[in-house]
C-alpha cells in the first residue's frame, strides 16, 4: 500500500510504460503485428475517454455551469456576493436545449428533430468557413501590393528593400500567369482568329508560364521540408525520451553496469 502511495514509483511506472507503447507503436515500422494494435487501440480509447473528461473540466463546468450557478463570484462573510449575479447567463440553456436535440437520431420517430441540429451546425460552420476565407485571403491581398521602389523616412532610396518587392512582384506574376492566363496556346492553335497582338501575349504567357512551375515547386517543397521537420521533431523527442529516460530506469530496474 504504500508503494502505490510513492510518487516515485508512479513515476517509473510511467516512464517504463510509455517505453513499452513507443517501441509497440515504432513496431509497425517492420510490420504489422498484435502488440501494436493493442497499443493503438488502448492510445484511442484513452483519447476517446480523455476528450470528454478535458472538455467538461476546462469548458463546460468554468465557461457554463459556474456563470450560470453563480459559483464563479466570492461569497462575502455577510452573505453578499462580490458582484450581482448576471440573468442573461440562464440563456446558455438555449443552445443546450437546441444541442441535445442531435440525441434524436437515435429515435426512428423523432430523428427529424436532429436534422435540425445538423443544419444548424453545418450553417454555422460554412458561415465560419467564408469569414475564415476572407480573413485569411484579404490581408495577404492587401499586403501583395508593394511598392517597387522604396524610401526611407528620410528619403534615402533603400536598395535591398527595392530588390525583395521587385522579385516579389515578379515571382506572384509568374504564379499567377501559370495558373489564369492559359488561353495563349488556345490562341496559338488558331492563328486565324486571333490577332497578332493577342498570339504574341499568348506566346508570352505560355513562355511565363515555364517560370512558374519551378516556382511553386519551390513552395511546394518548402511546405513538405516544414512538414517533414515537424515529423522529425516527434521522432527526435520520443528517441531521447527512449535513450535517456527510459533506458536509464530499465538500468535501474534490472540492476544493469553493476
């Protein structure tokens, strides 16, 4: 019993576990085995449990339950509370009246009641995702328009500054062309209905276009280089973890170097 009581030996407990689940899950590398869907089920169900437990304890009981139960306000010796309790609080019950409805799905008779929740949340999240667009679209809209020649407060002509607006320009030019302007070669297919002056724009955006590809294979490497040192990242800390905290407890455990 008192063993159970040391925190010390939670502690190991713990380290020596979490050795065992990453060497199960590092197990799939070879193939697929047993030992590795246990772990993998046992790592959903305890997010599964978790989430819940999570969302009850930072949200729902300090955001919701509390204001409305006037449990968030400090009770004077005197009886008095700290500030006067909020009535408008009362109309959370609202939306979780509107929220259990989605329970009726469950019911042949009244899951029409849960495809009112259904559109309500689909509503919600369309609406958040075209104000999302927008508020992510805009400013990178509004911050592409850059100056090509660029002075300093005291009218000095700031050449680096200049350099980096200029290949900017160019470069959302390029990436641009080769996405939008791909009728030239629809132009070049038919020399007669087109003008000299729209075959020769045609040519130059198809030759442009060549130049934006490179371009955005650049971006698009940049993004997978990002995403690849993220992964690396969680690789690096789960074998230090391996290396320095578990290896060491299996030392201490087993009795190994003497």
């Amino acid at each position: 019993m008192e063993l159970l009581q040391n925190d010390s030996f939670w502690e190991t407990a713990t380290i020596l576990l979490g050795g065992v689940a990453t060497l199960a899950i590092f197990s799939f590398l070879i193939k697929e085995n047993p030992l590795y869907r246990f772990f993998e089920h046992l790592f959903i169900g305890i997010a599964t449990g978790l989430s819940p437990v999570l969302i009850l304890r930072d949200f729902f009981w300090p955001s919701i339950l509390e204001p409305m139960l006037g449990l968030n306000k400090d009770r004077f010796p005197d009886g008095t509370l700290s500030e006067p309790y909020n009535a408008l609080t009362l109309l959370y019950i609202v939306p979780m009246a509107i929220g259990l409805l989605y329970y009726f799905i469950y019911s042949r008779r009244y899951s029409w009641l849960a495809k009112i929740v259904i559109g309500i949340s689909l509503g919600t999240s369309g609406a958040l995702a075209v104000k999302g667009f927008f508020a992510e679209m805009i400013p990178q809209l509004v911050s592409s328009f850059k100056p090509l020649i660029v002075f300093s407060q005291d009218g000095t002509f700031e050449l680096w500054s200049s350099f980096n607006n200029t290949l900017f320009i160019c470069i959302l030019i390029l990436v641009t062309n080769y996405f939008f302007f791909t009728f030239g070669s629809n132009n070049q297919n038919n020399p007669e209905s087109s003008s000299s002056v729209s075959r020769s724009f045609g040519s130059l955006s198809v030759k442009a276009a060549v130049l934006g590809r490179p371009l955005l294979m650049v971006c698009f490497g940049a993004f997978f280089g990002s995403t690849v040192m993220a992964r690396q990242a969680l690789l690096v800390e789960r074998v230090q973890f391996l290396i320095d905290d578990w290896s060491m407890e299996i030392i201490k455990l087993f009795g190994f170097g003497g």
